[in-house]
C-alpha cells in the first residue's frame, strides 16, 4: 500500500514537473524565434516588437505588431504575463485593425498593476478614436464589446477610492473615443469631482451642446482653481465660435473671459484659445484686451492676439 502511494506521488510530482515545464517553454518562445508547426511559417518573438517599442520607433512597431499577428497579440494580453502583457499593449494600438483586439484589453483595465492598466487605458483610446474609418464595421465588432470597453472606463473615471491618475486616463481615454463613448452625464458629474485636474478635464472635454451643459461651465467659471475655470471659459468659448453665437455672449460672462485671458494663472493654451472668442464679441473692451497682449513679450498668446487685432481691421 505504502509503495502504491509513493508511486502515485510520484506521477503527481512528475505531471507538475511536465505543465510547468510546458509553461516555461511556452513563455520562451515568445521570446524566441519559432515556426507554425501546421503552417511552418515563421513567428517572431515578442522580444522584437519590446525592442522597437523600447527604440519608440513607430514604425517599426506597427511592422513587427503586423508581423507577430492579431491572434498571438490577443493571446499575450490574455497569458496573464506582466511583461508580455506591457509589450502587447502597445503592439495592439498601433496594428491596422488593432480593434479586433478590444475584447482581449479590456479586461485589462480591472488588473491589480497600475501599469497595465495605464496601458491598456491608453489602447482603448487610440483603438476607439475613430482614425482608422470603418474599422469596427469592417471587422464587424460587436456593439456589446464596444458597449463593454466604454462602460469600464466610465467606471473607471468615477472610482473615488483610486488616485486621481488612472482616472484622468480614462477621462482622457473617454474623451478621445466619443465617436463610440459619448456620455455626457459622466463629464458633469466629474465637475463636481474634488480633484482639480479631474475638474479640469472634464470641462475640456464637455461639448456643451445642451442647456444644462452650458450651465454647467458657466458656474464653473469662478471654480476656486484657476486652471478648471479657464478650462470652463475655453468649453464655452469652443462652443460659441461652433454655435457663431459669440455676439450674444452675456457682458459678464464677457467681463470674466476678459479677466481669465490676462490672468497670471490661466495656463497659456487656454488663454491662446480664447483669443478667437473675445475677438468674435467685438466690443471695445475686448479689443482693448487684445491690444494690450498685442503689445506683450512674444509668446503663443501675443502672437494669437497679434493675428486677431489684424482680422478685426
């Protein structure tokens, strides 16, 4: 009996021994050159995509991306590898068609490692931006996928218990990939979120079409952060110029834009933004404004304020 139970712990020993045996050898090929062994074509390693990534080559990663293949791309985003996981990422956002691999990322994003689930942010974004037309159709992807993937990041932005910068990737992931992710109730209710640099993103990122919208970045126009309320001001400077609504801006909504474009706080891409929507109200006021940043040291801003004092002659 005795010897019938060693025999046996020794088979059970020995199966461990083959499965991580087949593992190891499994991971390694990743990293090696092998072949198919049906068709007998030739499958480069992982190894060669990490190094044209680590080279920030482009290029070359959307070649060996091609080369390696949708399928084997899938397949290291699911094997649970931390470092092929990383490497597959990338490889997945830049592959004409990448889009296939949404269902295989997605999943991602509820992964314990911070990294991964930046990355995998960041490929859900660059998969759903709309840069490569009918894709999704092309490849016929399901709605429920795509549902799937603009659900996770939406309930990644309003996780309050998780620092604020996998959040802001999501927003930003959330706002590149509105063609398929358009939720506006999200982006006001991060208005209201006590992270700054959440408020500031989702004020950018607001479209402010409808009334509420609208209201919304007009209260947040005297925001107790300078940076969320210029954000405020270029969202409703944005949609007047869409909307050519600019001449019936209310005069304090008018005096407070005059006050962000001069202010030391207003960060200067926001400040370059509102430059078309002062010179748009046309009032004497603002090309007051416009004329003293005309005459400012030379930066972005007096340049934009240089162009518009000319249109408005």
């Amino acid at each position: 009996m005795q010897r019938w139970v060693n025999s046996k712990s020794c088979v059970l020993g020995a199966l461990v021994a083959l499965c991580g045996a087949l593992a190891a050898v499994s991971q390694a090929a990743e990293r090696t050159p092998t072949f198919n062994r049906r068709t007998g074509l030739f499958e480069p390693p992982l190894s060669a995509l990490r190094a044209a990534e680590d080279r920030d080559d482009h290029a070359d990663v959307a070649r060996w991306a091609d080369r390696i293949g949708a399928a084997r791309l899938a397949s290291a985003c699911k094997g649970g590898v931390r470092e092929d996981v990383l490497v597959a990422l990338p490889g997945a956002a830049a592959l004409a068609g990448g889009v296939r691999l949404l269902e295989a990322v997605t999943p991602l994003l509820d992964s314990p490692d911070a990294e991964i689930v930046q990355q995998a942010t960041r490929t859900i974004a660059t998969l759903l931006d709309g840069t490569q037309p009918g894709a999704i159709q092309d490849w016929e992807i399901a709605p429920d996928i795509i549902k799937r993937a603009c659900t996770s990041l939406d309930q990644m932005t309003r996780r309050t218990d998780t620092p604020p910068g996998p959040r802001l990737a999501a927003l930003d992931a959330l706002a590149d990939s509105t063609l398929y992710c358009d939720n506006p109730a999200t982006l006001l209710a991060l208005l209201r979120d006590p992270a700054p640099a959440l408020r500031r993103a989702a004020a950018l990122a607001l479209p402010a079409r409808a009334p509420a919208q609208v209201a919304a970045l007009r209260e947040h126009l005297t925001d107790e952060d300078p940076a969320v309320a210029a954000a405020a001001a270029v969202g409703l400077c944005r949609a007047r110029l869409t909307m050519a609504a600019t001449a019936g801006i209310p005069a304090n909504e008018a005096a407070t834009l005059r006050a962000l474009i001069q202010a030391d706080a207003t960060p200067v891409e926001d400040a370059v933004e509102l430059v078309p929507c002062l010179a748009a109200v046309g009032t004497e006021a603002e090309r007051k404004v416009l004329e003293q940043l005309r005459r400012g040291r030379i930066s972005p801003l007096q340049r934009r304020a240089h162009e518009a004092v000319e249109g408005l002659r």
